[in-house]
C-alpha cells in the first residue's frame, strides 16, 4: 500500500477556485484603484491522467470559478483552462500548460467487487497528499440512495474517509489504479464515502475534452422501484394500470415526444426485461441508457395489464433544458 501511495501520489494535485472581487469605484481621489486580491471561492482535488496536463477532477469543484490554480505535490503552481464540465456525472476536466507530468493510470471500474482494498488521496481540509484505506463497501448505488437525485451514476461506496476537499482525488485498487473520482460524503455518518467509476468518468472526460460537453442519451420516463407498501397504494390510486406484482420497476410517467412515448411505452408498464437483464432496478435502466451508443437501440419487454409486450427504443440526446 506504501508503494501505491508513493506511485500515485506525485499525480495527485490541488485545485484552489478563486474569485476575482470587483474593483472599488472610482472617485476623484482615487482614480485607479489597485485591483483586490483574488479570494479563495473554494479547495478540492484531482489526479492527472494525461501527462499533457490533462486533470481529471469533480465538476463542483471547478464550476463558475473565475481562476481555477491547480498545485502539484512538487510545489509548483498552474492557471488551470476548464476544457468542460458535467454536473449530470459531476465529473470536469482541466487543463494546465505543462508537459512530462506525472500520471496515475486508470483501472476498470466494471469489476469491483465488495470487499476490494479502497485507497483515497487527496486534500481533505487543505491537508495536502492525505491517505485513508478502507474496502469497497458496495457497488452500484442509485443516485437517489444517496441524495444525490440530480445525478446520473451509479456510485461506489467506499469506507475510505472522504471529507472536504477529497473531492475530484481518486480512489484506487491495491495495484494502483484509479477506480472511481471520490466525490461525495453523506453529511452525520460515518464510514460512508462515495466516488463516481473511472470508467463512466474517463468516458466523459474523453467527450469534455472532444467537445467541451458531454452527452447524454435519455428515454423520457420516469420511474419507481416497487414495494409492496408502494405497489398496494398503486392499485388503489391507480387501479387502471391493474398492477400484478409488488417488485421491479414501473414506468409512472412518459414524457410527450421523448424516444420512450414515440416506441408506444405507456405510464402503468412494469418493466420485464431490458436487453439481456432480467427485472431491473431503475438504476439498472438508467445504466445501460447511459450506456448506449448514439443511432443504437434498447430492446423493453414490459408487462401492461395482463398482456406482454415488446418496444424496440432508440434514446435521444437529452435537450438542454430538460
């Protein structure tokens, strides 16, 4: 583990936002003013990927910044440009003006499993370099699980300490690799840290560097995982949908023109079969939506009523405003 730490260390950086105050107004004895100092606006971290001077960090940290410094474990400091960011995947890219950097190589997140060596470096309350250990406590976990509702991933969960400032370090294996871009931390609990997967990060990395955005693709339905105590208040509240089951996930709204209401999928449709997944949670739909490529399509087999039906949908480019 002192090794990992040593290797991966020099990549890890520092990023200070700053604010640049507005200039005290002019008067007639003081016709230029000296210009304030810039005020630090915020502190969080990141790793490079990219020996270019490419950072990979969270988009919180660095979003509406005026100055975004990134400082490296060797002292020296950089005017960072933010070549985009994503605050559906939390996930921003910088870029410093340096050459033959350090970096830490990326891992896949796709095999986790519980129980895996967790290692999170970063700068917790401007602690630079700080190390904390832990496992995988899980995989997977809805952005709704941890109150992070206006977020499309689905998270690890770490026992790692995370804290203030850990945000946009990574979290790596035991071979060094970074798994995930720690970003969360649930505020009056204890053991609980989480961080986004390398693998959705890097592939919206890759598209913030493209194109400065990234895309999204979307179905345009809203979804809940059922319960029995849900499901019976279903029936009673919407006995029209003759709802057979107390599992799963129902479809409880179709957006009008959206890919899902163009295939014929309808609020009431319980949800069999996606692709090749049998039963899946929300979570799991919105996975592998994300997952797909643009021009492909998403095989749905859902239950309505009593009859079984399939839908061939191709998701869209979520809009802008949605």
């Amino acid at each position: 583990m002192a090794k990992v730490v040593s290797d991966a260390g020099a990549a890890v950086v520092s990023i200070d936002t700053l604010e640049l105050p507005s200039n005290k107004q002019d008067s007639f004895f003081n016709p230029m003013p000296e210009p304030d100092a810039p005020v630090r606006q915020g502190q969080g971290s990141g790793f490079i990927f990219d020996a270019s001077g490419k950072v990979m960090t969270n988009a919180h940290v660095v979003e509406n910044a005026s100055i975004v410094r990134v400082t490296l474990p060797d002292g020296r400091e950089f005017d960072g440009k933010v070549l985009g960011t994503d605050r559906l995947t939390d996930v921003a890219v910088v870029e410093i003006p340096a050459e033959n950097l350090p970096t830490v190589p990326l891992g896949n997140s796709d095999n986790l499993v519980p129980g895996e060596w967790a290692i999170a470096i970063g700068n917790p309350l401007g602690l630079s370099n700080t190390v904390t250990a832990g496992i995988i406590s899980a995989t997977g976990r809805g952005s709704n699980e941890i109150g992070a509702a206006d977020k499309r991933v689905s998270f690890i969960q770490t026992d790692a300490a995370i804290n203030p400032g850990n945000s946009g370090g990574p979290l790596l294996n035991a071979a060094g690799q970074v798994i995930g871009v720690n970003t969360a931390v649930i505020s009056q609990a204890q053991g609980l840290g989480f961080a986004i997967p390398i693998n959705t990060a890097y592939r919206i990395a890759e598209q913030l560097i493209t194109t400065g955005r990234a895309q999204h693709l979307y179905l345009g339905i809203r979804m809940v995982r059922l319960s029995p105590e849900l499901a019976l208040r279903i029936r009673q509240e919407r006995p029209d949908w003759n709802l057979e089951t107390t599992q799963g996930t129902l479809i409880t709204d179709v957006m009008a023109n959206s890919p899902a209401a163009q295939a014929g999928l309808q609020a009431g449709d319980w949800i069999a079969k996606i692709n090749d997944v049998n039963q899946p949670t929300p979570q799991q739909v919105q996975t592998i939506v994300e997952q797909t490529q643009a021009g492909q399509t998403i095989t749905l087999e859902v239950q309505r009523g009593n009859t079984s039906q399939t839908f061939r949908v191709q998701p869209a480019p979520m809009p802008e405003n949605f």
